[in-house]
C-alpha cells in the first residue's frame, strides 16, 4: 500500500509541475518582454533628460571660462596638475592653448614647469577643472567654427619707393 501512495503522490507532483510550467512559461515571457521595454524606456528617458537639462541651462549658455579672483588665487596649479587636467579632459597642448588662449609653447613651458599661467590664463585653467568632456568638446568646435568664419585679411604689399639707379656711362 506504500508504494501505491508513493507513486500516486510522485504522479500527482509531476503533472502539478507539468501545469504549473505551462502556465508560468508565457507568463514569462511576457515579463522578459515588459523588462526589455522598461529599460530601453529607460534608456530613452536619460537621454532625454540630459537634453532637458542642456536645453535648460539654455544653448547660447555657453560655459564660461571665468573664474572668481578668490579661486583664482587660492588655486594651485603645478606642472602635474596641469598636465592632469588636460589628460582629464581629452585634450591636446594645442586645444589646452585654444581653450585658454594661449599658444602651445607656453602650455608646454606651463607643464614643464618653466612658466607659471598669470591673469586670465591662470584663470581659465581654474575654470576647465568644472567644465565636463562634453562641454570642452562644443567648445573646441565652436571656436573652429567661429575661426572657418572670420575672413583672413589679405597682406599688403609694402610701398617701398623705387630707387632711381643712375646708369653709368
């Protein structure tokens, strides 16, 4: 009588697992399906929301390069930091000295130690360490932008007088 009641119960276990799969399995596929959705809706929602955001902070906001005189002065920039910062950012010598407007001598005597940045370029400096990757890039291409679009001025030539040269006879 134990094995008739123990194979009636492994029975009865093995077709409730049989109905509780059937039923389970499009359930879960649905939910797979609902996640995938979710997160591509996720996806979706962040990239909008950091152009809600740009869009707020306002497009012709263009980050600024000023920094107050009090971070000015309180700032250390060494050599390491320098070049730390623009290795931070992404960025050449060349676009450091285009940011900041200075030339690329005069970032690389700044990061060899040479030279220390004064004034507006010290300045500048202070204020890319806020500034994001993406900002420095729009900032780069709107500077060459804005140079493709200056005219070049066209070089004159020098009135130099024409010497009268005596013919010798």
């Amino acid at each position: 009588m134990a094995k008739i009641e123990s194979i009636i119960k492994s029975e009865i276990v093995r077709l409730a697992k049989h109905e509780v799969r059937t039923v389970f399995r499009p359930l879960r596929k649905e939910v797979w399906g609902i996640k995938l959705k979710l997160s591509n809706l996720i996806k979706d929602f962040s990239v909008l929301d950091r152009l809600a955001k740009d869009a707020t902070k306002g497009k012709s906001a263009e980050p600024n390069l000023e920094a107050s005189p009090e971070e000015v002065k309180a700032s250390r920039l060494t050599p390491v930091r320098i070049v730390g910062l623009r290795k931070k950012l992404g960025i050449s010598q060349r676009d450091l000295g285009v940011l900041v407007g200075a030339s690329i001598g005069a970032v690389a005597s700044w990061e060899k130690g040479k030279f220390k940045p004064q004034g507006e370029k010290k300045a500048a400096l202070v204020a890319l360490r806020r500034i994001r990757k993406r900002d420095v890039r729009k900032m780069l291409k709107e500077k060459a932008a804005a140079k493709e679009k200056m005219p070049v001025p066209k070089k004159k030539k020098a009135n130099i007088p024409k010497r009268k040269i005596a013919k010798r006879k």
